[in-house]
C-alpha cells in the first residue's frame, strides 16, 4: 500500500483497522470467502499479505482487491471484533485513516493498475 523506503509507512492502528475490516470482508465474499487463508500485516508496515487456496493470478484477483478497499473506504459504523473478547488489542483502530489509506490505494493503485504492479520485482 506504500512504496517501501519511499513513503511513510502506516500506523498500527490503521493497519489493525484495515486488518479487521478486510478480514471481514473476505471471510463473507461470496466466491473467496471458503478461498481465504489468511490477511495480516506486512511487519514493515507498508501493506498486507493475502493467502488463498487454489491456483490464483495476481491479474485475476484485482477484482476481489477493489472490491475489498471500496469496501474499507466506505465502511461506516463499529468495526467488526473491536472488542476485548475478540481482539487483543481493540483499542489500537482508526477508521478514519484507515478509509482515507484504502481510499488513496484504490484511487492511486487499484483503480488503474499496471501489469508491471503484478509481479513482484526481481
């Protein structure tokens, strides 16, 4: 979600938000919910890992990934596990941020991505 080295990096308590709010997102989507295996902070704060089951293109899931931030950007009301019995850490969140980074990765990423964004570089 950020250039590494070139950008801030994200704050914990966006990214924990984004974490809850995706996590969410996936395990209810109709088509990858069953495919998810995991959604989790990069340790270096500047994106996500996503695992999912069978054979997947970077390509094929660019759908599933505007869905998802559109998802996040718009999201409005308590995020889902932010609380002590769900979460170890519920008061570490911020929805605000957490919108406005989903909404500037859709827009400046997402929306149009470019087939040199799809592999990882060498």
């Amino acid at each position: 979600m950020t250039s590494p080295n070139e950008e801030p990096v994200m704050n914990t308590a966006e990214m924990h938000t984004i974490e809850h709010l995706a996590a969410t997102f996936l395990r209810n989507h109709p088509e990858f919910g069953r495919k998810t295996i995991y959604f989790g902070p990069m340790g270096c704060r500047t994106g996500f890992y996503l695992l999912l089951a069978g054979e997947q293109s970077s390509a094929g899931i660019i759908p599933l990934m505007k869905e998802m931030y559109t998802f996040i950007a718009g999201f409005e009301g308590e995020v889902p596990g932010a609380h002590p019995k769900d979460c170890g850490n519920y008061l570490d969140m911020n929805l605000p941020m957490a919108k406005y980074l989903a909404n500037k990765y859709l827009s400046e990423v997402l929306e149009n991505i470019t087939e040199d964004r799809l592999v990882y570089p060498q």
